[in-house]
C-alpha cells in the first residue's frame, strides 16, 4: 500500500519567527496525522533551524531546489550532501518555476535528480503543462517528456525512491484547482508510464497533485486511485490550512 505524503512548499515565504510558529503548529496537529508522512521544504538560510525543531518529531524535512553539482566554484549553489548532512530527507526538483523563471532544462533537471539521489536524498519530481499546453491537447506528451528525461539518464528503477508531483501549470497559484478527475487523469498517465517499463515500481510511486490544494478541494483529489498526496504552496503557510489537507489524508486513509 502506498503511504499518503502531505508536503509543504513555502516557496520564497517565511521569516525565523513566522517559521517557527508554523512548524510548531504543524508538530501540534500531527498527533492525529496516522498514516500520512508530512512534510515542509523551507527556503534554504532556515533548513537548520527547522531541522532542529522538527528533530523529536515526525514532521520530515526537504529542500526546495538543488544542484546537480557536487562541489565546487558554482557560486550561489547548494550541494545535495548538503542538505543531506543538515537533515533534509527529500529535495524538490524540477518545480515549473525553477523551469520557467530560472530556465531549467529536463536536462537540468534530471541530472538533479540523479545528483539528490546519490546523495541519499529522495527527489520529489514536478512534471505538469501549461494552459497553452493543456488547450493543445499536449498535456500527456508534455508529461512523457518531462519522465522520460530523468528515466534516461536514471532508469525507472530510479523511481523506487523518488515521488513524482503533478503539478498543472495553470492551477499553481492561481486557485484553479483540477478538478478531481482531470488530476487522476494525469495521475494514470504517469503510472503507466513506468508501469509500462516495471509495475512495481510504477504501484509502489507516491504521485502527489500540486495546485490550489486546500482543505476544501483536497477530499475529492485525495480520494482518487492514483492520488497519493498533495505538494501544497500557499495552503502550506498557515499550520490550520496545512493541517487542514493533511486531515483529509487521515480520512481519506481510514
Ligand atoms: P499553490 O498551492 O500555491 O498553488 O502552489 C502549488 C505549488 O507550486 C507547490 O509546489
């Protein structure tokens, strides 16, 4: 059985006081969270302070971006050992900001993936189109590409320890939520991608939806087949809200 993986992406949000609070807040509600992990990815100067509040919690932590270099003169960048050696379990890779905003290639993105991997880190992989895209009826062609970048460069066995996240485009943000059913769509989509190469692998993968997730919505997504949690932005920041969606995924466990 696949496990439920609530995850937080603060994006570029927070202060020490602000974070403090919220991690608080969530390890409070988690009590009540059996059978979901729960996770927050802070931006990077608070990854330490939040590893060492969550430390005697359950609460895991991860990094929102990394580099797929291991060392060396890349001014501005984080290693993987890294965030490994100050407690992140998870790193987010290929969030469609990184590739929109800042350029990154599925190249790119899937030598991170490989880099957070030999670093014991589980990458958390963004795959999802635009609106441009979904009008074009190109939404699962767009999806392959993104998968089939990292599967060549890591293998799908790679993805025994990864997560993959939809994450819609046009949904990021923007409180257009897919609904349930476009989301188990894509979900599908992307399972049998891999299945198609190893069918356990493929059941065993954590696929998360990403986009306008609230408390509201996430009953109906969290209760598709193929959806296995969520990778939650701006619901994220506020420990009722985050908790909120976590407790769907308690219900929708039971
Ligand atoms: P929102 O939940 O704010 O739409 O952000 C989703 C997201 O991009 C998570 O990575």
């Amino acid at each position: 059985m696949r496990r439920f993986l609530v995850a937080g992406n603060w994006k570029m949000n927070g202060d020490s006081a602000a974070n403090a609070a919220l991690v608080a807040g969530i390890i409070a509600g988690l009590e009540a969270s059996d059978g979901v992990d729960v996770l927050v990815c802070p931006p990077y100067p608070y990854l330490a302070a939040v590893a060492a509040q969550v430390s005697d919690s359950s609460l895991l932590l991860g990094a929102q971006s990394v580099s797929e270099h291991t060392a060396g003169a890349f001014t501005g960048e984080v290693a993987p050992a890294m965030l490994q050696e100050i407690g992140c379990r998870y790193v987010i890779v290929g969030h469609s900001e990184r590739r929109a905003l800042y350029g990154e290639t599925s190249e790119q993105v899937a030598a991170k993936f490989q880099a957070a991997q030999d670093a014991g880190l589980t990458p958390i992989l963004c795959v999802g189109e635009s609106l441009e895209e979904r009008e074009a009826m190109a939404t699962e062609s767009v999806i392959a590409g993104q998968v089939a970048a990292v599967v060549a460069v890591s293998g799908v066995d790679a993805f025994a320890s990864a997560v993959i996240a939809y994450e819609p485009v046009w949904a990021i943000g923007t409180g257009e939520v897919a609904t349930p059913e476009q989301a188990q769509d894509a979900h599908f989509h992307i399972r049998g991608l891999l299945a198609a190469e190893n069918a356990d692998v493929a059941a065993n993968l954590q696929i998360l939806y990403g986009g306008s997730m609230k408390g509201e919505n996430a009953p109906g997504l969290l209760s598709m087949p193929d959806i296995d949690g969520g990778l939650i932005g701006g619901a994220s920041l506020k420990s009722a809200d985050f908790l909120a969606i976590v407790n769907a995924g308690v219900e929708a466990v039971r």
